[in-house]
C-alpha cells in the first residue's frame, strides 16, 4: 500500500459516502493519527455517530473491522520519505515523484476547498475591511506565505507589514490597538511563541484572525479563523501541500477584499499594474 493511499480512497470517496459516513470520515482526516490512538468509542463520539456505523465506514474500505482499520492507517502513516515527503518513497523515480507531488498538491487543494467554511470566509473579510492596518506574521514555511499575504495586501491602500521574527511580532503586538488586525499563520498551531503573541495583540485591542489547524492552541487565542486540517505531518515532513494552501487561502481573501472595495477601487489597482509597464520587455507574438 502506498505511504497515504487509505487517506487518499478516504478523501476520493467522500462524496458518495452517506451523512452519518462523512462524519467519521472528516475526524479522521482531520487528524490521522491521533485517530490511530482512538477507541471505536472515542472515534464515535467524536464524529456524534454509532459504533456500528463507524464499524461500517472501516468495512466499506476493505477493512474487517475497526482494530484492522487502525492498523490500516498505522501502515499508511508508518511510511514515505522521512523530512521529504508522507507521499514519496525512497526509491521512486523523477517521473514517480514528480506525479506524485503533483497529485498530491491537487487532492489536498480539493479536500481544503471542500473543508474551508465560507461563512468564516465572510467573516474574515468583514474583519480586513474595516482594519486601519493588517499585520502577518508567519515562522518558517509560514513566513513565506505571511510575505506573499503582504505583497498581496498591500494594494488596498491601508497599511500592511508582515513580520517573520518572534521577537519582531512580539515588539509589534504589544503596541497593537483597536483598530489593528492581526494574521497569524501557522499549519500546527503549536508553536508556543505564536500563540503568546496572539494572545498579546488580543490583550492590546487587536483582532487576531487565524489561518491555523482545527482546535489548536493558537486556533483558541483568535478572534477568528480559517480551519482546514489535512493528513500532512509537517512535525515529520517538509511543509508542502500545507503550504499550498495556505497560499491558496490568502488569495481567496486578497479576492474577497477586492469585491468588497467595488468597482471604484479598480483603478487604483490599475495604477499599480501600470508602474511596471516601463520595467519590461515589450511581449513578443512569435
């Protein structure tokens, strides 16, 4: 079986599986692991179903029962490339890996369209709108996307910075006020010195929104968040289809933000795409 496959046909199938299926199928994709570590009880429990239908969802995958499931998923999560890749293995060839992390980029984008919640989406914006300056900080893989955040931001005429030092982000949330926003990004949510500093901007007056995991500690010291959760152990493996989505997300609220300012503020954006026009090459037809 290859590293994810049972999280893959878990993911393809959730469409077709019924409501009470989806459930147990949305905790375990949420947290693969931890639900290695779940009783069929606890596993029940959490998905608000029965025993019997989560015995059934393990039987619909070729499982004999919940115990074999587990053991399942244990293998799948007990293989791939160590710090590369939960979707490579050792001996894979260019065109082996290249497909793979395609496809795994693809699948993962399409389980985080499914997952993202567009009512907080509304939310967000709402948040961003009416912020007089927007703060990202990000660590890491994060900081990368809490740069992009800035680069995108910043054209909507208020004040953006993004900061990728703890001690930077901690200087700053302490001089926050109302009226300031702040994004977090962090794929675990458990990076202690993030969650002291949204606690910290959130004491000063800020709005801490959140791009982070379900339940987290960082997810508990927000205003607000965007939750999606995907089988990706970055603690294990370089941060990849994690990262693609945290991108993808910061696009659906650079977009959000635009639709909201209207028709009248297309033209400042236009200023902006024109200051480059002397910076390049003329295009060429051929």
């Amino acid at each position: 079986m290859a590293r994810h496959d049972l999280i893959d046909r878990i993911r393809q199938r959730l469409e077709e599986l019924n409501r009470s299926e989806r459930k147990v199928a949305d905790v375990i994709l949420a947290d693969p692991a931890a639900a290695t570590g779940m009783s069929i009880a606890t596993l029940a429990q959490a998905a608000s179903v029965s025993e019997p239908t989560v015995n059934r969802f393990c039987r619909s995958f070729d499982a004999k029962g919940y115990p074999d499931f587990k053991i399942k998923l244990a293998q799948s999560l007990a293989r791939g490339t160590p710090y590369v890749s939960q979707a490579v293995e050792p001996d894979d060839s260019a065109a082996d890996y290249t497909q793979k992390i395609f496809g795994a980029t693809i699948a993962a984008l399409d389980a985080a369209r499914r997952q993202t919640d567009v009512t907080r989406i509304e939310r967000v914006v709402d948040f961003l709108i009416q912020a007089k300056q927007v703060h990202f900080f990000g660590l890491g893989a994060s900081g990368a996307v809490a740069q992009d955040a800035q680069h995108k931001f910043f054209r909507f005429n208020l004040p953006v910075t993004a900061y990728i030092d703890v001690l930077m982000q901690r200087m700053v949330a302490s001089t926050c006020h109302t009226g300031d926003v702040v994004v977090v990004i962090s794929w675990t949510g458990r990076t202690r010195e993030l969650v002291d500093i949204a606690r910290l901007a959130r004491e000063n007056g800020a709005v801490v929104l959140g791009i982070t995991a379900p339940n987290s500690p960082l997810a508990r010291e927000c205003s607000e968040t965007l939750e999606v959760a995907t089988p990706e152990d970055t603690d294990y493996y370089m941060p990849m289809t994690s990262r693609m989505i945290q991108l993808a997300l910061i696009d659906v609220l650079a977009t959000g933000v635009t639709l909201r300012r209207g028709e009248d503020f297309l033209g400042h954006l236009k200023k902006i795409k024109d200051s480059l026009q002397d910076t390049r090459y003329p295009g060429s037809d051929d």
